[in-house]
C-alpha cells in the first residue's frame, strides 16, 4: 500500500499535464491551421486549382522550415526560465528576456530580406516552375513580412511555458485562428461592391493580418501578466551565451530536419504537378498533427526544465513515459477518426480527380506513422526542456543521413514516388523514435 502511495506522489498528475498541455495544444495548431485554411481556401479558387495548391504547399513549407529552425530560441528561453523558476531564481533573468527578443529580432530580419530577395531562386531549387513557381513566389513574398513577428511570437510563447503557463498562447492563438479563417473567406473571394477578389494574394494577407495580431496580444501579455520588464539592461546577461549555444545546436537539429522536408519536396515537385500538389496536402496534414501532439509534448518541456531545475529525476522518468501513454492514444485516435473520414478529407482540399487518386493511395501510410510520430515528438519537446541540445541535433543528423536520405534515393531508383517519399519519412520517425526512447532510459531512468 505504502508503495502504491509513493509512486503516486512521485508522479506528475493527469490534471497538471493537462492544465499545460491542453491550451498548449490550442495554441500551437494555429500555425498548422493556418496554412491547411489557406490550402483548404485557395483549393476552390475557380482557375490553376492544382498548380495554386502546389505553390501554396511549397511556400508554406518553406516559411514553416524557416519557422523551425529559428524558433529555436523559445525553446532554449523555455528551459533556462523553467530551470530558474525551479530554483526560485526568476528574478535574475529581466534582462535575458529582452536581449532574446533582439537576438531573434536581428535573425529573423536578416532571413526575411534574404529569402524575399532571392525567392525565385529559392522555389527553382524546389523545381518549381511555370505557374507553380510564380504563384509560390507571389504568396511566398507577402507572408514572409509576418516572419519576424511570428519568431518573436514563438519566443514570447518560450517564456510563458517556462513559467508554466500556457493558457496566454491558447488565447493568442485562438484570437488568430478565427480572424485568420475570417480574412481568409473575405480577402480571397472578396465581398461584393466592398472588397474585390484577391484570390492567392489574399489568403498571404490573411495569413500577415493574422500574424501582427497574434504579436501584438502575445507582447500585451508579456508586459502585463509576465514578472519581466522590456529592459534590456546595461549588460549582455551570462545566460545569453549559454542561450545562443543552445539555440545554435537546436539551429542545426532543424536545419536537417528541414533539410528532408526540403528534399521530399523537391522529389515531389520533381514527379509532376498533381504529385506536389497531393504531397502537400499530406505534408500539411502531418504538420497538424504534429502540432496537436506537441501540445502534451509542450507540457513536458515545461515540466522537465523545472523537475531538471530541482533534480527531481524520478518525476522526470514517471513524466516522459506517461506522456507518451497520452500521445500514443491520441495518435490512435487520430488514426480511427482519418480512416472513417478517408474519403472526406482529400476532398476538403481539392476536386481534382487526379491529385485524390494520389493522395488516397498514400496518405494510409502517413497515418501508420502517426503512433510512431508521437512518442519521437514528445521526447523531442521533452530533450529541448532539458536543454539537451547536443543530443537532439546528433538525432535529427542521423535521422536525415543516414535513415532518410538514402532511402528516399533507394526508393526514388525503385520508381515508388509518394509511396517511396512517406516510406522514407516513416524510417525517418522511427530512428528518431527509437534513439529518443533509448537516451531517455539510459540517462533518466531511476530504480
């Protein structure tokens, strides 16, 4: 009995995972929902139907590649605020805080002058051309302007987790979900005698609106309910290098990340334009997905950095493996509700006969992954609460090299297309999966 009660008290509750993890959740789909509301609304614009899909699927992918690798800094500020909150040591971080904000500031001004600047070039690496490439560049170059904003949006969200709030990014980002989804309708199709049509161009103004909202009420925030002051002080912080280390192995970790993104893409476009345009669906709907079992993988990060912080070890160990319970059964839910839904869901985003029949034959092998998917997540969010950085970029460079890139080139040789790109991307999950899973027992795992 005695025993029972001990394990009981050494756990995280089912109730304080969910108070993080559920708003967590809320919060994170919306940059998911954003671009599957653009797919979704630009898939019935009455001309190019499958080449604006395709553009769009590539320019989204390439701004959510950029968002990856760079929001790294609101993960390294999470666990360093998480640590410091679990050491009653909060009060020495004022200035770190702002001097993040400035760093993310200079990097993402320094991307999106870039990216816009050699935007063609950029999508010709995707083998974009013709319409799909013109289209790409065309959303692509307004929605990037909302770049800076979101990474610093991103960083904020950082802050609040590691205080152990998420309920402030549930409110930001279900602010800009619905007012997202509302511009979408009215900007694209337009409203008679008010607002002209602006087809592709006004799902990217949608998308921009939608990101200078979310900024603004996510900075309210901060000043407002947060312990921290927009001071950047007199000093450059001592945390500040340990930060941008951390950002920097966290930096190349999404970098090959994206770098198999990437390549899928180009494979994709490579086989012709329903190819890219089916692939995209499919790669929005894996983004969605992810970000729904982030959102208990945010709890984690949130709770490990501060179990770190007061070396509770045996909690941590307890916590990683019944978050992974959690999302395993989520995963499996997702996996009953798309396999009712099958049919529907294709044609939510397109009528083209040609794009359905190939997301059809492939999409059953994306919800395969989806268990798998979730437990490399969740030990994901958990290593970056941890600050393990180093091990995390080691993972994903092995994963893309040695798991994902030689068998998309063996699978492309056998002619297997989509089927060879999901193939190789579930191979990808599961090398991540188990080396994640393997780490955790070594390192974390208290008898």
């Amino acid at each position: 009995m005695s025993t029972t009660l001990t394990a009981a008290a050494d756990k995280i509750s089912f109730r304080e995972i969910n108070r993080l993890a559920i708003p967590a959740l809320l919060a994170g789909v919306v940059e998911p929902i954003i671009s599957l509301t653009d797919l979704v609304i630009v898939g019935r614009i009455p001309f190019d139907k499958t080449e604006i899909i395709a553009a769009v699927g590539i320019a989204s992918s390439l701004i959510s590649a950029l968002t990856w690798i760079l929001a790294q800094t609101s993960s390294a500020i999470s666990s360093i605020v998480a640590r410091y909150l679990g050491n009653k040591r909060l009060f020495e971080l004022d200035s770190l805080v702002v001097q993040t904000f400035i760093f993310s500031l200079l990097m993402s001004a320094v991307v999106t002058l870039t990216t816009k600047y050699f935007s063609v070039e950029i999508f010709k690496l995707y083998n974009a051309n013709g319409k799909i490439l013109s289209y790409a560049v065309e959303y692509f170059n307004i929605r990037v302007w909302g770049f800076p904003l979101s990474l610093i949006t991103f960083t904020l969200y950082g802050v609040f987790r590691g205080l152990q709030n998420t309920v402030w990014s549930m409110y930001i980002g279900l602010a800009g979900g619905f007012l997202h989804i509302f511009l979408d309708i009215f900007l694209v199709f337009g409203v008679k005698g008010l607002i002209p049509p602006m087809n592709i161009e006004g799902a990217a103004y949608a998308s921009l609106f939608t990101q200078i909202l979310m900024f603004l009420v996510a900075l309210y925030f901060f000043i407002t309910k947060t312990p921290f002051k927009l001071r950047p002080g007199k000093y450059i912080h001592a945390e500040l290098f340990n930060l941008i280390k951390l950002s920097i192995n966290l930096f190349f970790r999404a970098a090959a990340l994206n770098f198999a993104f990437y390549l899928a893409n180009r494979y994709a476009t490579g086989y012709g334009k329903e190819q890219i345009a089916a692939h995209a669906i499919i790669a929005n709907i894996f983004l969605f997905v992810a970000f729904v079992i982030d959102g208990y993988g945010n709890a984690g990060n949130a709770i490990s950095g501060k179990l770190l912080g007061s070396k509770d070890f045996r909690k941590l160990w307890l916590l990683g493996i019944d978050l992974n319970k959690i999302v395993i059964a989520i995963a499996v839910g997702i996996m009953v509700i798309c396999g009712v839904c099958y049919s529907f869901i294709g044609k939510l985003f397109t009528s083209d006969p040609h794009v359905l029949k190939l997301f059809y034959q492939t999409f059953w092998i994306l919800l395969l992954m989806l268990p798998i998917n979730a437990v490399a997540f969740t030990f994901d969010a958990i290593y970056k609460g941890l600050g393990e950085a180093v091990f995390l970029r080691n993972l994903l460079i092995g994963a893309t090299f040695i798991g994902f890139i030689p068998a998309l080139w063996l699978f492309d040789k056998l002619n297997m297309q989509l089927y060879g790109i999901w193939t190789a991307f579930t191979i990808f999950m599961l090398y991540r999966a188990i080396g994640s899973y393997w780490k955790f027992k070594a390192k974390y795992l208290v008898s």
